[in-house]
C-alpha cells in the first residue's frame, strides 16, 4: 500500500458502483463518483503548489464536497485541518497562523475576512459553497478526475485537529495515518460494522466523533452513510427508519426523546445506537431503552487519542460507565501527584496507550512533554475508576474544561475574553447542568471600583469574538469571586450555587 490511509478507506472502493452517501433530497452518491471529484480537488491542491505534509485548513458546510476535500487531503498527503463553522474570524486567523496552512477553504459568505487571514498567514485561498460551488468547483472543474495517489509512511501526518488547552490557547494535536487507520479498524470489528450497514451521520465532520469515528468506520465498512448537513429532530424522524446505526452526543438522544414520534416501531431496523463525546446520564440510558427497547452502547475517547474505550456489542452496556479499553489500547488509573498506578476501584486520571494516541501537539513540545509521558502514556485529563467487573468510569475532570453538546469549551478562553471588557476587574467561568447541553457555560464577572458594565454590550461584543457555543448563556456580576485562604476562586461554589440556574 502506498497510502495506508487512502487505500484502506477509498480506494478499495474505486470502481465498485456502490453507493457511498443518501442524501436528504433523496438522491445518492457513487463512491465512484466521490472518488473522482475527490481526484479533482486532489489535482487542484497539486496546481495550487501544496506538496506532501502541508496543512490545508478548511471551514465549510458539512456536505459530499467538503468529506470530499478530507479525502484529497489524504490522497494527496496533505495535513487536514477542519474547522468548526461556527468559529469567528479572529479564532480562525489563529488557527491558520499557528497551523501555517498552505491553503484556506472557506465558504463563500466569509470570503472577505478569510482573505485578510489568508493574506497574513501566506495561505492561498478557495471557496466551496454546502452545494459545491465557488472557485474550488471552478478550478476542478478545468482539471482531470485521475490522481495519482501520493505515498505516506503509516507514521506520517494526516490530520490536525485543534483542541484548546487550561491556558486558553488552542493545541494542534498531531494524528497520524496509523492514529486514524488503526482505530477505525478497531472500531469496525467490536462493534461489528459491515457493509450491510447504513449509519444515520448527523454530527459535523470537523471533530474526532464526526469525521474519524463516524466516517472513517463506515468508509472502512464499505457502509453507506445518511449524510445530513447537521442533526434536526424532524429530518431523523424522516431518516432514521432507513439506517441500521446511529452515532451521536447525548444531546441528540435526549432531544430525540423529547419527541413522542421517537418510538420503538420507529427504529425496528437500527441495530445500534452509540453515544459518546460527553456524558450519557444513566436516566437517558433507561428512557431510552423503556422507550425503543435499545441500550445505548457509550464509548469515550478524545481529540489526541481517539477511541479508547466501549462499552461491549455483545454483553452487558453499563449505564453510567464507558465500557472497557479497546483491545489495542492500555488504560491505567494513576494518582496525579505520583504518577503511581492505583488499584482498581480508586479515583485516579486516566492515563492511555496505544496506536490511537496522537504523536504531540505541533510546535508545542513542552504541552507535549507535560501531557505524553515518554513511555507513551497520555494523560488525558479526566477522573475516572475502573470498577470490580473492569468497567471504565469517567468521575470528573481534572482540567478545567466544559462541554456543552459535546463542544468542549475553556473557561480560560472565555476568562481572558470578558477580563478584557472595559469595566471588568477580573471574571470567572463555570459549566453548569443545562438540560439539552448537558452543560452551559456562566461567567460571573466582578465590576471595577465606581464603573458600570452594560452586560449587553459585552453579549455583542462576545459576537465579534467567540464562537456562539462558547458564549455565557447568563453573566452574573458578583461583589467578589469566592476564594480560599491561598486566594485561589473556588470555582465549585460557583458550580454549587448555581447548579439549579437551567432545570428549576
Ligand atoms: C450550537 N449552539 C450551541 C451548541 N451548538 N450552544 C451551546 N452548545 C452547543 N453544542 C448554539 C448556536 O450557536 C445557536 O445559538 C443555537 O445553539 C442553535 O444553533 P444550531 O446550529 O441550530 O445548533 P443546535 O441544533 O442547537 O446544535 C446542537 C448540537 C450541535 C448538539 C446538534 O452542537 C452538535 O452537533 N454537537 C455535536 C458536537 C460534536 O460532534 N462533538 C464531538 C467532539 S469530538 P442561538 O443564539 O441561535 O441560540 C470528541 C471526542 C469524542 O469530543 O469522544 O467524540
Ligand atoms: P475533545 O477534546 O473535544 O476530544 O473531548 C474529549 C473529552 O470529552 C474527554 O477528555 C472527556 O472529558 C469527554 N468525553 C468523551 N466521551 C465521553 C463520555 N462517553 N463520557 C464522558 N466524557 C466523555
């Protein structure tokens, strides 16, 4: 194989008329379609001058056109590097700077701002439409739908997918062709994907959840995909029927559950329903199953390690636990301040090892150092116990991080944002229990001496400069944050206080 990645997952599909995505207006695409729009793209990426390890930055609409941009970078050996559409300019120009992408792919609507990001960084600029339009299109359009496939070692770099840190500055996690390859295989067997397989893919394919464990298993699987632009209630409802899997946050699940038209007979033909990213509640796994008979199967992973655990396909999925590590990968509880292993049992960080975990964070080797021991074990952050029966359980988090529909936000980020407001003396940013983000994010924001905060202005000015999911959905202005004797704000008492502010 010259191209692990790209052999494994596209190209064994070349030719075969088989249908590779159903599309909501009910039409469907060929993989061998797919393959040679991705061809074009991959010549365009050629005439554009990118060569083998550049980064192409992209942030555009889910649709056939931009998976099929994933898969060019690949075929091409290009770094790929996707971007939540949700982000502002100013994030964005982050992202492309520090990533020195090579090319920007934006959405027509954002061409103006990109290009000022793309002049700065020195990155050439295209635009792709969610219906495929704009000059990306124009230009493959003039070029061949053969590409010669570009050779990669299995340790080379496929992917970076940003993830932001305690320090409120973004990480690009570096992922190679074996990160990504080998836990789709993984994947694939244990839960048992085939071809016979039709998965309903709502999530966005900028994320590990989206692109590598949703796309990439059914690529492997030779699996078509329902291939929605986002998740809407109405339009599972109306495609749900057709698929034999499913993957999703909670948040789908639970909204889902919402709707009385969600029931057993509705789902007679999904095999499976598989929830991760952010935590199930044990009561969503118990009205699920009273509802359709289903146990949702939950598995837990990360943007730097992928998949690391599950919850079995055959045999008992314990709600309230991620399941047990995949057959390729190590877990250890240990105590954060030794490092020791603990016995099971106790709360300890969960620690992981294997193929799936990422090679470091790029020009970052210090974070690198701090995160990924040298003898492979990532720390990932999370507080977890691995009960009597070997069951994983995540407890808590060590880093200061709030996931809200299975967005990971830092507070730090949102810290930095609101201290910088004029009248601000200084802020502080919880995650609070919201019953369809699972979490929300509150900033209690302490006033200077004699000012006065107009807090509309800094909801507009929060527009300019975050992603909307990132925005305090209340800003509570506080006399003084609650510290402890060191000084430091205690931000469980904020946590505590106001723990009821979204489900009274
Ligand atoms: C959108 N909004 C959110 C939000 N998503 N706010 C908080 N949290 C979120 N997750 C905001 C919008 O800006 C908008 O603001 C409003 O909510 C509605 O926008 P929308 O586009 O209609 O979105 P909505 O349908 O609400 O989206 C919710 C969602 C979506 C749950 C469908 O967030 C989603 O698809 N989440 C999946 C995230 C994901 O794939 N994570 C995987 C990460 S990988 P307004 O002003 O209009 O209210 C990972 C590793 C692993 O974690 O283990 O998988
Ligand atoms: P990300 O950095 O966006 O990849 O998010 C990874 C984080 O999501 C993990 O470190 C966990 O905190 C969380 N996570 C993922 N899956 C689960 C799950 N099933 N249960 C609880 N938390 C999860």
């Amino acid at each position: 194989m010259i191209n692990p990645l790209f052999d494994t997952l596209f190209e064994c599909h070349c030719g075969k008329d088989t249908v590779f995505l159903h599309l909501p207006d009910g039409s469907v695409l060929g993989h061998g379609s797919f393959l040679k729009l991705v061809a074009r793209y991959a010549n365009v990426f050629s005439d554009i001058g990118l060569k083998p390890g550049d980064r192409l930055a992209i942030q555009a609409e889910k649709s056939p056109h931009s998976l099929a941009v994933y898969a060019a970078a690949v075929q091409s050996g290009l770094i790929f590097l996707p971007l939540n559409t949700g982000y502002t300019a100013p994030e964005l120009g982050y992202f492309v700077e520090d990533s020195g992408a090579r090319l920007l792919i934006c959405d027509p609507s954002t061409e103006a701002a990109c290009a000022t990001i793309a002049r700065s960084a020195g990155a050439a600029l295209e635009t792709l439409s969610a219906s495929g339009s704009g000059s990306l299109q124009d230009r493959a359009d003039a070029v061949s739908d053969q590409f010669e496939t570009v050779a990669r070692a299995a340790d080379d770099l496929a992917a970076f997918l940003y993830t932001s840190g305690t320090t409120g500055r973004s990480k690009g996690a570096m992922l190679t062709q074996t990160n990504l390859l080998s836990n789709a295989q993984t994947l694939v067997e244990i839960w048992q994907f085939s071809k016979e397989d039709v998965l309903f893919h709502a999530l966005p394919i900028f994320h590990t959840h989206g692109l590598f464990v949703a796309t990439n298993v059914s690529l492997l699987a030779g699996c078509p995909m329902i291939f929605m632009p986002k998740f809407d209630v109405d339009q599972t409802i109306e495609h749900l029927p057709k698929a034999t899997t499913m993957m999703g946050v909670p948040t789908f699940y639970t909204r889902l559950l919402h709707d009385p038209r969600f029931d057993s007979a509705l789902v007679s033909h999904v095999r499976l329903f598989i929830s991760g990213s952010a935590p199930l509640l044990a009561e969503t796994h118990a009205q699920f199953e009273a509802r359709t008979g289903h146990r949702i199967l939950e598995r837990y992973g990360m943007t730097e390690t992928n998949m690391s655990t599950s919850n079995p396909y055959e045999g008992e999925r314990k709600p309230g636990t991620v399941g047990f590590p995949l057959p390729d990968v190590e877990l250890k509880i240990t105590d954060a301040e030794t490092g020791e292993t603990l016995p099971d049992g106790e709360i300890g960080q969960i620690e992981v090892r294997g193929p799936n975990v990422f090679k470091g964070y790029w020009q970052m080797p210090e974070k690198t150092r701090d995160e990924l021991r040298e003898d492979g074990f990532f720390i990932t952050g999370d507080l977890g116990l691995i009960d009597e029966q070997g069951y994983v359980q995540i407890v808590g988090r060590i880093k200061d991080l709030i996931i809200s529909g299975g967005y990971n936000i830092y507070p730090k980020e949102i810290e930095t944002f609101l201290d910088d407001q004029p009248g601000v003396l200084e802020s502080a940013v919880v995650g609070v229990p919201h019953p369809d983000f699972g979490e929300t994010v509150v900033g209690f924001l302490v006033i200077e001496k004699d000012q006065h905060v107009d807090l509309n202005t800094i909801e507009t000015a929060a527009r300019d400069h975050l992603a909307r999911f990132k925005h305090p959905r209340k800003l509570v202005v506080l006399p003084e944050l609650p510290r402890n004797t060191m000084g430091k704000v205690q931000k469980n008492v904020l946590r505590a206080d106001y723990r009821t502010l979204f489900t009274d």
